[in-house]
C-alpha cells in the first residue's frame, strides 16, 4: 500500500460521501486494501495516518490474527475510513 492510493481512497470518499455505497465502490476500485468504515469516536489507541475536514484514516495491520491498528505504514493492509462529525 502507497501514500498515494491512501490519498486517492480518502479523495474519492470524500467527494461522493462516506456510506456503504461508496465503500462498495472504493472495494472494487481496491481489492487488495482491506477497508472498514466507521464513526472517528470509535476509533482508540493511533494517530489518523491522514486527517481531513470530516474524515480521519487510519491504517490497519492484518498480519496476525487479529487486526490492530499501526502508524507503520510498510506493515499496514488496510484502512480505516473514520468520519468526524464536527460538534
């Protein structure tokens, strides 16, 4: 996984908006990239390796049984797409 195609995944779902729809999509457009989608207030223990207006990622490594989130981005296999609502 690149900078640029975290980049491009965090674009692409900013622009037509985070939803399941969109999650499909962005799982078609990267197959090899596992992606989950939730809420930023449920996201604990790493920094976003991206922060936008609305949206934090962060990255996830799926190399032991079970996921953990990582800031390494060499050992990370997919992405948490975390929408901030703004209070």
């Amino acid at each position: 996984m690149t900078r640029e195609q975290i980049e491009g995944v965090a674009s692409l779902a900013l622009l037509v908006g985070l939803n399941d729809k969109t999650l499909g999509r962005l799982r078609a457009l990267v197959p090899d990239i596992h992606l989950t989608l939730c809420n930023d207030d449920d996201v604990h223990g790493a920094a976003p390796a991206l922060h936008y207006r609305g949206l934090n990622v962060y990255l996830v490594d799926g190399h032991d049984h079970c996921p953990t989130l990582t800031e390494d981005l060499g050992a990370a296999t997919g992405l948490v797409l975390a929408e901030v609502v703004e209070d």
